[in-house]
C-alpha cells in the first residue's frame, strides 16, 4: 500500500517540475528577447546620420592626416590606427574583438595605435585607461575644435607616404562592422587592409554606409 502511495504521489510531482521547468525557461527566453530588443533601440542606429551625405574622402584624408602632423611621435610603424574611443559607448564590447585581432596581429614596428578619446573625456577615466592597457596604446584627447567622427567605436588606418603633402596616405575610414555584432567579412579584414596597405598604395576606402551598435560621438558632457 505504502509503495502504491508513493507512486501517486511521484507522478504529479514529477508532472509539476516539468512545467515548472517550463514557466522558467519560458520566462528566460522571454526576458532575454526584451533584453535584446532595448539593447537594439538604444544602440542599432545608422553609422551616419540619415539627413547627412556621406563625407568626401578627399575630406575625411586632409582632416586626419592634418590632426595626425600634429601628434607625430616618430617611430618606424608604417601603418598608424586611430581607434576612436567613448568609454561611455555600451557598443565597445561588440567592436572589441577586431580591435585586439589587429592588436594581435601586429607589432609595434608594423603598426602604430593611437586611442582617440573625446574632448569630454574626464582625467580620471583617461587615466584608468592607460593604468589598464598596454604602453603601446598611445592615449590623445581630442581638443573641441579638432575632427570629430560622427560614430564609435569607428577607426581610420593611415599610411606614410613621403609623396603626400601631410606626409600620410588614408588607407581605411568607418566602422570596425555592421549590425548588432559588429560583423565584417573575416577576423582578417583589418589585418589584411594593413598588410596591403604596409606593400603599398591602398584605398582611400570609406565604409559608412550601414547600421549597426553605434554611439554618437559626444560633444558635450552628458546632462548639459
């Protein structure tokens, strides 16, 4: 008697951890959708804004190169990489897989990085940011009047050519990738454009057409 009792006990039990099991699955499933869905309406936006013309490439190469003269620090690189960095932007995660691929990738001879921070950026960020990271990383604040991407995290891959008036050739400009995971076509793409760009003339290539996780640059402090 007792055995047949525990069996009609154990069967509705057992019945009520499956649905139980259910109910939290379901719920997981559902908080993790809502959780992408903010995730996306706060970060998925155009890299340019939609009433804005995409830059001229003659532009965008004298605005860098310009800015470029004026923090030469020397060195042998021939490559130089300006990654544009808000440490505000939640979207620095999903572009920070090609950041260190190409950081990887590359030595200090090969290529040449310089973190661009906005004008905004507090000391004590700045200079957390250079307790953490490697001397490689060159830190630089941009001043209020200097060139501005519209987007982060974005980047420009610049090489030196004695026959360009600055003294630099633009090579790449725009975004690390596109989408919510910040996509491009191989773990390669970056390190390739800096290989042919170490052999010789490459671009200028601007990739700005698309929609991704992107923040827009800050120009003034967050709350004025």
């Amino acid at each position: 008697m007792k055995a047949s009792d525990d069996a009609a006990i154990s069967g509705p039990l057992a019945q009520y951890k499956h649905v139980i099991l259910a109910i939290v699955v379901a719920l997981w499933l559902i908080a993790t959708a809502v959780g992408l869905w903010w995730f996306q309406s706060q970060t998925i936006r155009p890299f340019l804004p939609q009433d804005q013309p995409p830059p001229a490439a003659n532009t965008v190469q004298q605005q860098l190169t310009e800015w470029l003269q004026q923090h030469d620090a020397g060195g042998q690189a021939p490559v130089t990489l300006l990654h544009f960095w808000n440490p505000d932007c939640l979207c620095n995660q999903v572009s920070k897989r090609h950041f260190d691929g190409l950081l990887a990738s590359t030595t200090e001879q090969q290529l040449r990085i310089i973190v661009v921070a906005p004008a905004i950026t507090d000391a004590k960020t700045l200079e957390e940011f250079r307790r953490l990271n490697s001397p490689r990383l060159q830190l630089v604040q941009l001043q209020a009047d200097d060139f501005a991407p519209v987007a982060s995290p974005s980047l420009a891959l610049l090489s030196r050519d004695s026959s360009a008036p600055s003294g630099y050739r633009l090579g790449y400009y725009g975004a690390y990738g596109f989408g919510a995971l910040c996509s491009v076509a191989s773990d390669d793409f970056f390190p390739n454009i800096v290989r042919k760009m170490t052999e010789g003339a490459y671009g200028p290539f601007l990739n700005v057409a698309g929609s991704g996780c992107f923040c827009e640059w800050p120009t003034q402090p967050l709350g004025d």
